[in-house]
C-alpha cells in the first residue's frame, strides 16, 4: 500500500514540476507587456465629513395613510390569508474609514416600503 501511495505521489509530483517549468519558461519567452504601469495609484487621502442635520423626518400619518392604502386591495381577495404592508424609515450617518487616510461621513434618510401576500394553491383548479 505505501508503494501504490507513493508511485502515485511521485507521479503527481511530476507532472507538477514539468507544468512549473512549462509556465517559467512561457513567462521568460513572451513579450514584455505594453502597459508597465502599476496596477494600483497612489493618491492622497480624500476626508469628507457631513454632520449636518439629517434631512426632516417623512410625515408619520403620512405613511400610515399610505401603508392602509396599499393593504387595502389584499381584502378583495378571499383566498390571501395574510398580508403585510411595511413602511420603514431609517436615517443614518455612513462612515467609511480607509487604511489609506480617507475617511467620509455621509447623512441619509432611508424609506422602504415592504408589500408581501401570501396565499395557498387551491385544489380542483385547472
């Protein structure tokens, strides 16, 4: 058994170095490349930083008005028997900080609006 494993490893073995050596080789033949540039810039650091008020909160009667008016529709339906309708207001600040120097702080105010339905398959239907 420790001949069949190492017969085996020692083929692996060479078949790895021969592509090892195929590769080099290619490498060493080819063109030099066109575009020597380095892959990555060198740029100074950017710092943005907004701490100013968050824009005014969206009106609460408001978005329950608009949250009964699309759960309405779901109540002609006899066969939904559940059904949500969402509104979800998040205000936030993002901060991002680099290991390069930037830093940036920015203010935003999310609405979502989240619908969902949900019903059985009826037997006896076509």
């Amino acid at each position: 058994m420790a001949r069949v494993l190492w017969q085996l490893t020692y083929g692996e073995y060479r078949k790895a170095s021969k592509a090892f050596l195929n590769v080099k080789t290619s490498t060493q033949v080819n063109a030099k490349e066109e575009d020597t540039s380095p892959d990555f810039s060198t740029e100074s650091p950017q710092v943005h930083s907004d701490y100013s008020e968050l824009p005014p909160f969206p009106d609460q009667p408001l978005l329950e008005q608009m949250a009964r008016k699309y759960s309405e529709p779901f109540r002609k339906y006899p066969y939904v028997y559940h059904s949500t309708v969402s509104v979800v207001v998040e205000d936030t600040r993002r901060h991002f900080v680099s290991s390069e120097g930037s830093r940036e702080v920015v203010p935003s105010t999310l609405v979502r609006l989240m619908i969902e339905g949900e019903t059985r398959r009826m037997t006896g239907w076509s």
